[in-house]
C-alpha cells in the first residue's frame, strides 16, 4: 500500500457522491469509484456537491422516490466517515469559476470543482465529457480523470 503523502488525490464530482446516498448512477461511476479504491486514491467532496445532492434530494421527494433513511445514512457516511476529505475552496477557485463562466462553459458548480481541484493539485474526476471538450479549447490545464 502507498504511502498517503504519495497517493492519488481526487476530487469527486457529485455524480459519484450519489451511490452513497443511494442513488444508482450506473456502471460508468461503479467502475470509477471501484478503480480509486484500487488505487487507494485520497478522496476529496465539495459542499458545492451536497448543495447538488439536495437538489437531486428534492426531485426525488417531488417523485415520491426519496428514501429518508438512506439519504441519512449515505451523508453520514460522506461526511462524516473518514473515507471523503472535504475540501476547502478558496478565492483563486471562486474567482477561476467565474471567469470559466465568462469563457462560456455555463454550469458554475462544475466551474467551481474544477478550480478548486486545480488549485488543491488534485485529479477531477468526472463524467462531463462537455467540460473535457471546454478545456481543450480554451487550452485550459487538463486534469479530468474519467473512468
């Protein structure tokens, strides 16, 4: 096993926060949260990504899909059981998510991850194909991991 000063570092998009919480994803999150495990990968969550988690929440209770207990449970576990870091953001990844706004990729929440992995030195692992596509145009630093 690695030593955890030379580990993997990952910052999880919310997508695959969501299994914890109950919510399939599909494969596509199993195999990359399966592939971090194996590589026994620091891993980092953002509040940005439980403020999406809750609007997820919400659409469940609006389809009457919501599993209290579960929900509980699973932010629990992400929060709270050792397995995620939460991440602080600071104003470099405020600022950057603004002005990755101002290039034209219109989800802030993504903007906001991805500045602040880049600015924690971290791996973003994602399944947003359309952010790889912002990157590579605008010539941005590339650090996406999908699975």
């Amino acid at each position: 096993m690695r030593s955890r000063e030379h580990s993997l570092k990952v910052l999880l998009d919310t997508s695959f926060l969501l299994p914890s919480l109950g919510v399939d994803v599909g494969r596509e999150v199993a195999k990359g949260l399966r592939g971090l495990a194996e590589a026994d990968a620091e891993i980092f969550y953002s509040r940005f990504s439980v403020l999406e988690i809750l609007w997820v929440m919400a659409r469940l209770l609006r389809e009457g899909t919501f599993d209290g207990d579960r929900f509980s449970l699973g932010l629990r576990s992400v929060v709270d059981g050792g397995r995620y870091r939460a991440l602080e953001e600071d104003t470099y990844s405020y600022g950057e998510g603004l002005r990755l706004y101002r290039l034209g990729h219109r989800d802030m929440i993504d903007n906001i991850l991805y500045a602040s992995s880049l600015s924690h030195g971290l791996g973003f692992m994602t399944l947003d194909r359309e952010l790889g596509k912002f990157i590579g145009e605008k010539g941005l630093k590339d650090n996406l991991m999908f699975p």
